[in-house]
C-alpha cells in the first residue's frame, strides 16, 4: 500500500513565516480559479505559478505536481469544515441532544455553502483524488469533538456515546463526500441535513439497539 495515502497532504515545504503561509493560500486560490473556469485539462503548476504571480520555481518548492495541489484543497476544506463543527460542539456542551445534532448539522453545510467555490473546483477534480484515505484524519477529530460534546448530555449514557458519535460523524463525512462527488446539489444538502438531524429522535435511552436504530437513517 502505498503509505502517502495515510499522510495528511502537506506542502513540500512547511509554512513557517505568514509569508510563506500566504503564498500557499494565493497558490491555493489560483488552482480554484482555474479549475472553475477550465477544469482539470487546465491546471498545470505553470499556470497555477503565472495566476498566482510567483515563479514557477516558488510554486515547487510547496507542491511537485498538481495533484499535490488537488490534495491541499481538499485537505484545507475539509479542515475549515471540521473547525466549524468543532466550534458548534464546544458551544452546546451541555444542551439537549436534539439541540446538539442540529447544531451541529447546521454548522457543517453552513461551512460547506460558505465555500462553495472550493467544493465546486474539488468537484471538477474528484476523479483525480486519492478518495479512500483523505478523509481518515477529518473522520477522527470530528470523531473526538462530537464524542466530547455528547459526553456533556445527560440524555445519554456512557454505553453509547461512542455508538452515537460514530453513527453522526460516518453520515457527515459520507455527505461530505458525496457532495464533492455530485456538487453542491440543494435537493443533496436539504434532504441529508434534515437525516441527520433526525438521527436523535431514533434514540430511546431504554434501547439497547441504538446501533441498529441509528443505522436506519442512512
């Protein structure tokens, strides 16, 4: 297997100085364009280096390849995207369950719809990406923040924070994919949200079956 797949995309060379942290975001920002307006067939790191206003040689010295380039949009989307839940979950410690998956849900297409125009790029990348493993460390934080915050409810018990959190965090991450897949689609993004924020009302404290419960809203 090859193991870059279980990498986080980082540039070639980390970002030290706010400089060099805004030359990645301009490089960044010229790959969305010209995605958009020419798809795939048009990004090639001589473009992306001539919209962005830096030498080619600048451009390598962050990312070898285009593909390279794809991965770091998809990476720093996912990661405004798990941001948002995150914030989300720290302000509901506490709430009523139903309150914390809408708060949540809410939280993660806003953040979606917020940057729009990156999904839309990534979009016309998909068949590019290394899909099967970019979303690995996406899963896992939004994994731990939601398990943290439903660990505040006294709604559930011990036994099946872990379950619950699972169960939400695999339907966002799979909406998320599929909105990369199908577009920022609104019939995708209305009928998912109101799914998963229904996922509270198939939990019963006396159920032993939450697994199974939880399941159906798939």
């Amino acid at each position: 297997m090859n193991s870059r797949k279980w990498d986080t995309p980082q540039p070639r060379k980390l970002p030290r100085q706010t400089r060099a942290s805004n030359t990645i975001e301009a490089v960044l920002e010229a790959a969305v364009q010209i995605l958009i307006a020419e798809g795939t067939r048009g990004l090639t790191t001589t473009r992306v280096a001539k919209r962005s206003g830096f030498a080619v040689g600048t451009l390598y010295q962050y990312f070898a390849n285009k593909d390279e380039l794809i991965d770091m949009l998809v990476h720093r989307h996912l990661n405004h995207v798990v941001a948002c839940a995150q914030i989300a979950c720290s302000d509901q410690n506490g709430a009523n369950l139903g309150d914390m998956i809408t708060a949540v849900a809410d939280a993660f297409f806003a953040a979606n719809i917020e940057k729009a125009r990156d999904v839309r790029a990534i979009h016309l990348a998909w068949m590019r990406i290394e899909r099967s493993e970019l979303f690995c460390e996406a899963f896992a934080r939004l994994r731990d923040t939601t398990t943290s915050m439903f660990a505040s409810s006294p709604q559930l018990d011990s036994v099946h924070i872990d379950t619950i959190a699972h169960k939400l965090v695999s339907m966002l991450i799979g909406t998320i994919r599929a909105i990369f897949e199908q577009g920022m689609d609104e019939a995708l993004t209305t009928g998912t949200r109101e799914q998963i924020v229904n996922v509270h009302c198939l939990y019963h404290p006396t159920d032993a079956s939450l697994d199974t419960a939880v399941s159906t809203a798939h």
